[in-house]
C-alpha cells in the first residue's frame, strides 16, 4: 500500500490499530536482507523518540549504547535498532535519500507540538487497542493521558542568534535535501532541528542536575505534560557556541529562573571547584537592599553548586568563558 502525507499527518485511530495488527503479525527478517517498509505508525514513534535520543551521536560500533526507547521500539517494530536510528535521520534529513513523506511529517509534527501530541496519542491508542500495553510499548512521552508536548529550553533561542546560524547552514542543508524540500520547508526543517536539539540539551541538563537549581535547590514536581520551571541554559551561550559545544551537556546548568537569569547576566559565576561568586555590583546590591539579599544571599545561593555524586561537572573551558565574557567581577 502506497502512503500519503495524510496518512502521517491526519492519522485514524483505525489506520493505527490495522497498521500495528500488521507489524505483530510481521516475522523478523534476517541479518542482511531487506526491511519492510516502515509502517506510519512506526515512523511517527521514531519521531517522537527524537525527542528523547540524539542518533547522530550513535554509529554501527555505538548503537548498542543507544538510550530507550531505540531498543524497545527495535523489539516491537521486529528491527534492527540501527534502522530505528536510520529513520531518525531520514526524519531530521541528515540522509541525503530519506524519503519525501519522512521529512515533510518530522517538519510538519515537530514545528506544531500541540498536533505532534495528539498524533502520538492517536499512535498509541492505537496500540492499546490491538493488545500492545506499556510493556512492549511504554508511554515514553508521558503524554498517553494528555497534556502538552513542552519543548525545554526555547527561551535561550532568541530569534535572531537561530536566523543567523541558520543564514549559515542553509546551502549545506539545501544540498543535503536537494529535489526533495522547498527551500521554506528546508528553513522549516532547520529551526525545528535546531529547536528539538535544544530541548534534548537541556532535559539531559536537568538529569544531570538532579532536577533542582543548582544554585538554591529549587523543585517543583510537576505533572507530566506541564511547563518545567526550571531553566537548563548554557554556560557558554547558545549564539556564541559551536554545534558541538550546544549539544555537551558540561556546557549547563539547571537554574530557576532567578538564579538562571543573574547567571546570564553575569550577577553570579562558578569556578572550576564549584565554587559560587558574586560580582561586586551584585554584592553592593545586597548590602543595600534587603529584597536582593534574601534571593542571593548566602542563606539562598551555597557557597557551592550542589550537584548528585554521579553528575558530570561544568566543563573548564564553558566556565573560564563564563568568567571571561559575563562574568562582572
């Protein structure tokens, strides 16, 4: 059967449920033979599994090391987990030959969280509903009950630093997708990208983080599907990073927004042992106004970041740029 953009786009609860009877039916195929072609259903996961898994940090020696839900959806679609990591690729166009519908639903989808949440519900029910539970296919999302997809980490993507990166990249994208996208869907592609890889950084910073402000040890748990309170910014900014520096997750911190925002502005730094500073104009600040002493003072801000025992630390060179470019001592 020959797929449409419709059939990912404006996906039926019973398009899901015959696609998914189809793939328990299937029967693995053997090393070296060629896949079956990947059902919407199974494309649509792969998209949403984007938001949890890099791929391009995952070759054929590493695939192993990828993070859930690559091998779980690997077990349930009866494929090898490179070829879950392969449509990954195709869906971010990272493959120059990846198939049309693949980049035109992963812009589509990712550019409108509201529609890609609801898709994702309709793909699972689905699955309920052709005897697929959690456990051969976890709500790895948590948003099988509702709630919004929230996107971590956008408020440090100012307009202007992603057009610029973008006016950059733009002819190297546009000859990756050659023939296949329009040069506004290519642009579409870009920011979308850009965007996931962001929220990807920073939920990986609030793991390593333990979830809590850095500074004050703020923690709100929400439920699933809410807004995050906490910021995850980067120690060396988004616009003044490379691509691999806005990806490394010893390039951030997870904050409130208080702490984040005099983070930011230079009020506060840390050194290489973890040590919190204050710049002078934030200590005049505080001998002047008891509002500021309460929020950054030392019964508020440790003497140290706290991070968990098994947390990655702050990378050297992210810091001495911190200290170097906004830091006001």
């Amino acid at each position: 059967m020959a797929y449409s953009e419709a059939d990912y786009l404006d996906l039926t609860l019973t398009a899901a449920q015959r696609q998914w009877v189809s793939i328990r039916a299937r029967r693995p195929v053997s090393a070296g033979k060629r896949q079956v072609r990947f059902e919407p259903v199974e494309t649509l996961l792969c998209l949403a599994a984007m938001y949890l898994v890099d791929h391009s940090r995952f070759g054929s020696s590493t695939v192993h090391r990828a993070p859930e839900p690559v091998h779980q959806l690997s077990r349930l679609f009866r494929r090898p987990p490179s070829s879950i990591l392969a449509k990954m690729a195709n869906l971010d166009g990272s493959r120059s030959h990846g198939a049309k519908f693949d980049l035109l639903a992963g812009v589509t989808l990712r550019a409108d969280p509201s529609r890609m949440a609801n898709t994702y519900r309709v793909v699972l029910a689905g699955a309920r509903s052709a005897g697929i539970g959690q456990g051969l296919l976890p709500d790895f999302l948590e948003l099988e009950e509702g709630g919004d997809l929230h996107m971590l980490g956008q408020e440090e993507l100012a307009r202007s630093s992603v057009e610029r990166a973008l006016d950059a990249e733009l002819r190297r994208w546009q000859e990756r997708t050659r023939d296949q996208l329009s040069e506004r869907d290519t642009e579409r592609l870009m920011l979308v990208a850009v965007r996931t890889a962001q929220h990807r950084f920073a939920r990986r910073v609030h793991l390593n983080c333990g979830g809590s402000c850095v500074f004050c040890g703020f923690e709100v748990a929400l439920e699933p599907g809410s807004p995050n309170m906490l910021r995850a910014s980067h120690i060396k900014p988004w616009r003044d990073s490379d691509d691999r520096e806005r990806l490394d997750v010893t390039n951030g911190l997870a904050a409130c927004p208080t702490h984040d925002a005099g983070f930011d502005s230079g009020l506060l730094t840390v050194d290489i042992d973890l040590t919190v500073r204050r710049s002078t104009r934030l200590r005049t600040a505080m001998m002047r106004n008891e509002a500021v002493r309460r929020v950054f003072g030392p019964d508020a801000v440790g003497s140290t970041i706290t991070l968990p025992e098994d947390a990655t630390a702050p990378g050297r060179g992210f810091i001495e740029w911190h200290q170097a470019h906004v830091f006001a001592a």
